[in-house]
C-alpha cells in the first residue's frame, strides 16, 4: 500500500525542496540596495499623500459585502433567463420559485434599506 503513495511523496519532498531553494537562491542572488523611496507605498503612480495604514469606516465594508452578496443571487437568475422559454413550456412552477426567489431578495433589499445600510455617511 506505500507503493502506491511513494509518488506523491517524491511530488512534495520535491516542490518543498524546489520552494525553499528558489527562496535561499533569491536571498543570496537578489540585490540588496535599499532606499528610502523603495521603501514608500505605491498607490497607482501617484504620490503618496497620507498613511497607507489609514482605517476606513467599518460601512464601508458593510456596503461592499452587500454588494457582493446581492450580486452573487443576481447571478442566480442568468441561467434562469437563457432557459426562460423551455421552461414556461414546461409548466408555471419553475416561474413560481424564481418569483420567491425575487421577493426574498427584495424582502432583504428593503429590510437592509430600511435599517440604514446603504446610507453612506
């Protein structure tokens, strides 16, 4: 039964060994000229104006894990639309569960609107 492991375990003792070699071999090779400016933030070719460890307001996170919640249902209903026409000829209930599926996520939309959530402030 090892036999049938020994060749995964030659494949890691090699990409450990392969991992740790490229590090030593950059830490001996590479350049050592450090800087001031090496040393600064860079933020999309523009000067740095502030502290790069700046806190952002905790809505701000709040907003975009939304967003990407609802986009993330929104993409749910795609392949429901490219199938649309087989299954109306298939019968109504398909139509029924993405008509619940919508309200949920509009009972959620409306749930998070009202608390505030999207009030950038």
């Amino acid at each position: 039964m090892l036999k049938e492991y020994l060749p995964i375990l030659i494949l890691l003792i090699f990409a450990f060994v392969f991992a740790f070699g490229i590090l030593l071999l950059s830490h001996f090779v590479g350049p050592r000229k450090y800087s001031d400016v090496k040393g600064e933030p860079y933020e999309s070719g523009i000067k740095p104006f502030m502290d790069a460890r700046v806190r952002f307001s905790v809505k701000f996170y709040i907003i975009a894990v939304l967003f990407i919640i609802f986009d993330v249902e929104i993409v749910f209903l795609y392949p429901w639309v490219v199938v649309y026409k087989e299954i109306v000829s298939q019968g109504i209930f398909i139509f029924i569960e993405m008509i619940v599926f919508v309200v949920i996520l509009l009972i959620g939309y409306f749930y998070l609107w009202k608390r505030g959530a999207f009030e950038w402030e």
